[in-house]
C-alpha cells in the first residue's frame, strides 16, 4: 500500500491522542502529536485579544503548515493528532464568534488559510471522534492536567457545535466519524475493533460500512 496520511479530529479531551497510538501501533503508521508551540504573542493576546487574537492564530497555523509539509516528506504512512483545519475553522473561528476577533481579520485570516489549504495535498482519510461535553468532561478528569481543569462546559459546547459544522462539509477526503459516547475506546481499545477494518478498508479505497 502507497504511503497514506490520515488525520484524527475531535474535541479537547475526544481521546485523539490515545486513537493515535492505537492506530500507529495496529497500522505500523508512524504517529505525529499535537505539536507543542511556543507561541511569542500569547502574553500580549491574553492581555488583549481584540489586539493581538490575528497574529496568534497566524502563528499557529503557520506552525501547523509546517508540520503538515513535514508529514508530507516522511516516506512512512503517518497517523497525526489535530489538522491544520480544526486550527482555523474551529478555534480561530470560535475567536471571531466570541468576538475576541474582527471580522476584517478574520476575512483576511481566512483568505490566507484557504490559499495555504490549496496548496498543501490533502490526507487521505479523516477520523472525527464525535463525543458530548459529558464525555468530553470525563476523559479531561481522567488525565488530569490541572490547566484544563477550569474549562467550562459551555465553551466546550459551542466547540462541538464548530466541530460538527466543519466535519458536515469536510469534503477534502473520506471521513469516518466515530460516537465516542458509546465506544468508549479510552478505557477499552478493543472497542475499536469495527471501525480499524473500516480505516483498512477506507485506505484502500474500498466501500467501508462508516460509523456515523
């Protein structure tokens, strides 16, 4: 098989990192996580994100662009944590809906995001991992990093709503959406029994019966 790209999407806590691991391991795909950034205007933004909330996002989407031309140069197939496009349509765009972002830098955010789109190859297939904030919840208390212990359930609402938006119209390449309140594959990896024989199939272009 010609080497694939596949991307997991999903809430903060869906469990994207742990299907990574899963999928690496059972694929022998080579896994890419969230990429740690040291963003240099998260001072300035935090003091004032009206000011600032343009050129933080342009920060990190560029440093999201440069880990997916990465991945495009590795010879392995690769399994990666997050795309560049839950950078733009889910958390910049959540910025402009808050109202901590313009709508002129949000337009003019968004024509850079586009043209940086058609310009990268697009992966392969997507893994959307569908969770409601209960679960969400859940699985940020099981892991226990204390920063993430003041997110409000309403902000994670209004992300889900963003992320079920995007996955709608998500058309760059097949996309298996998994109900993460019900296969509870954090706990229990066996779980994903199913839905690994409907990635194989996906990878190989074949009809996979897709979870929805």
């Amino acid at each position: 098989m010609a080497k694939k790209h596949l991307i997991i999407a999903g809430n903060i806590g869906a469990g994207k990192s742990t299907l990574v691991e899963i999928l690496s391991t059972r694929l022998g795909f080579r896994p890419y996580y969230e990429p740690v950034a040291e963003n240099p205007y998260l001072q300035d933004f935090y003091g004032d994100m009206e000011r600032w909330a343009l050129q933080s996002q342009i920060f990190f989407l560029s440093h999201r662009v440069k880990s997916h031309h990465l991945l495009k140069d590795d010879p392995h197939s690769v399994v990666q944590d997050r795309s560049l496009y839950e950078d733009a349509q889910i958390f910049a765009q959540n910025l402009f809906i808050q109202g901590s972002m313009s709508r002129r830098d949000w337009d003019t955010y968004q024509e850079l995001y586009k043209t940086l789109v058609q310009l990268l190859p697009p992966p392969d297939g997507a893994l959307y991992i569908r969770a409601s904030v209960r679960t969400l919840q859940r699985r940020i208390a099981l892991r226990g990093r204390n920063f993430e212990d003041s997110i409000p359930p309403a902000y994670l609402k209004g992300l889900n709503e963003l992320y079920e938006q995007w996955i709608s119209n998500f058309d760059l390449c097949p996309v298996i959406t998994i109900p993460g309140d019900e296969i509870d594959f954090v706990s229990d990896p066996t779980t994903l029994g199913p839905i690994l024989e409907d990635v194989k199939e996906m990878l190989k272009g074949g009809q996979a019966e897709l979870f929805g």
